[in-house]
C-alpha cells in the first residue's frame, strides 16, 4: 500500500507502508523519482532521472506541504 499525500505540478507525494522508520516521502511522476527525508530536516535521498531545477522544485513543495506530511506520516504509521 502507498497513499498518496498530494499531487501537485504533475507530482505523486507518497508514502510506502513502513518501508523504514526514518519519516521520508516519495515523489513520481513522467519525468522521474525522488526520495526526501522528512527529519531531521528536508534532504534528498535518493534522486533518479530528475533535474536539479525540478529537485529545486519538489523540495519546495514538500516545504509548503511539510506540515500536511508529516501529519499523514503520523495518521499513517502511528506510535
């Protein structure tokens, strides 16, 4: 199971089920995939096919969202 967050400018913001504990979020779309850790602090994790403009991007959505991710984390995986 992997519920989709929000989808914004062509992105899918996700969740796998407890993949790792670390809270983390994935990104897709035509262009791509991406993995950006949520804590400490937002950072790339894994980046495949995305440019460093569309990275620049994502990650300023993901702070935009930051607090609608790591609520869904929380509903998401609790305890």
């Amino acid at each position: 199971m992997s519920p989709t967050v929000f989808k914004e400018n062509g992105y899918r913001f996700f969740f796998f089920s407890r993949e790792e504990p670390r809270m983390h979020v994935h990104i897709v779309s035509g262009d791509g995939e991406a993995k950006f850790w949520l804590e400490p602090e937002i950072e790339l994790a894994r980046n495949y096919q995305y440019s460093r403009k569309q990275l620049k991007e994502i990650e300023s959505l993901l702070e935009a969202h930051y607090n609608e991710l790591i609520s869904a984390w929380q509903q998401h995986f609790p305890g």
